[in-house]
C-alpha cells in the first residue's frame, strides 16, 4: 500500500457514519486524511486505501480487517483504524522443528489469515475463531533421511563433475534436478550417466532439504490457526 498509514487515527462504526453524513456523493465515499476513503457497503461501512477496503465496520460493533496484504504501511494502517496490532512472528515448532515457512502475522494470538480474506472480531473485540483460515505447512519429519539423500545426491553430482573433466560424452541433455530425482535409489554403478545435465551440478544437494524432503516422502502438512 501507499504511505499515509502512521497519520490515522482509531475509528468506529459511529465515526464513519459521521464521516458519511458529510461526503458530497455518497456513492464516491467520503475520502479522509490519511489516504483513505470510507464507502457505505450496504451491510457494513469500510475504509478503503488504493482500492482495497482494509477495513470493515458494522453496525453491532464488530470489524473485519483485510488478511490479503502484507506490507508494513497496510498493517500499520489497520492498526491505527481499528488498534489491533498485527505482528510477525516464528510459527511454533513442530515434532522439535521449525515449520517451512516458519514465520507468519499474528494478532491476538491467531495467525493473520482470514477466511475469504478477512478476519473478523465480534463487538467485545475478540477474534472470531470462524473467521481465521489455517495456514497449512509443510515440515521436514525425517531429516537423517533427507540428509542420506543429499549425500547420494553429491556423489551423482561428483560423477558428473569427474566424467566432464576427463572428457567423457554424453547424448542428449536432460534436466538436472529431474536427472538427481531419478538416480535417488539407483546404486552408484548402476546409474546411466548418458545422457547427463548440461548444467553445473554444484550446490544442487545444498539447501534444497525440503525438495529433497518431499522426493522421499520425508514432510507432513500441518496448519496452524493459534500461535502457542
């Protein structure tokens, strides 16, 4: 989003039907300093900045902020308008291990992803646990297994990088991370270095533990809706 965020103060469902009550044409909001616009929706009044309605008012009291962005200048915009700090935070561990991703927003206590978009919170100004989306990861379970791939990943790629050296021709070209995941459990003089990858083969077997991870069968899905 834009800049303006920092200058906007906390309002209500009552503040922004003052606000309206003042708008030359309703149907083109009222705008408001800020960078923002307020528009009658029917069943709720919203704060739009660039298009995005950040957040929602209702008449009972309750308010839905918008989970569809992510920069700081729309997070600190929210906050000001409704004062629910939205924060970054690391997911927790999982089986004694960081998930992948393993940071997400968090407010209240609940990650910061709503269903349909929004998260809402009920006039007392908790979160309606309905409205949060899980966010569904993937985490390495068997690293030891991961790692004995990366290791017979190097080895393929130690060949390759000899049979060059020396001169060997291969045929047709293939892909090298396809050529690696084909060559996974097929023994060292078994393997069928013709045709070989073009490409360097270095570094393939270095920090790519979750691919590896999910070749094997190594990762569980997991989802998170409330931070411990």
């Amino acid at each position: 989003m834009g800049s303006g965020g920092n200058n906007l103060s906390r309002m209500n469902y009552k503040d922004c039907v003052e606000a309206m009550s003042h708008a030359r044409d309703k149907s083109a909001g009222k705008p408001l300093p800020g960078g923002i616009r307020i528009f009658d929706r029917g069943t709720h009044l919203a704060v739009q900045q660039y298009r995005t309605d950040i957040v929602r008012y209702y008449a009972d009291g309750s308010i839905e902020i918008c989970t569809g962005w992510a920069s700081q200048t729309t997070l600190n915009a929210i906050g000001n308008l409704t004062g629910k700090q939205l924060w970054r935070e690391n997911l927790p561990l999982y089986n004694g291990r960081k998930p992948y991703p393993e940071k997400a927003y968090m407010v209240d206590g609940v990650v910061f992803n709503g269903v349909n978009g929004y998260l809402r919170f009920d006039p007392a100004g908790k979160v309606d646990k309905a409205s949060v989306k899980a966010i569904a990861l993937e985490t390495i379970t068997d690293i030891p297994a991961v790692r004995r791939a990366q290791k017979k990943a190097k080895a393929l790629c130690d060949q390759l990088l000899l049979r060059f050296k020396i001169g060997v021709k291969s045929g047709r070209y293939g892909l090298t991370f396809a050529w690696v995941e084909h060559n996974l459990d097929v023994p060292l003089d078994e393997v069928d270095y013709s045709p070989y990858p073009t490409k360097d083969p270095h570094k393939i077997y270095v920090g790519a533990g979750h691919w590896f991870a999910k070749k094997i069968g190594a990762t569980a899905t997991v989802q998170f809706k409330e931070f411990a």
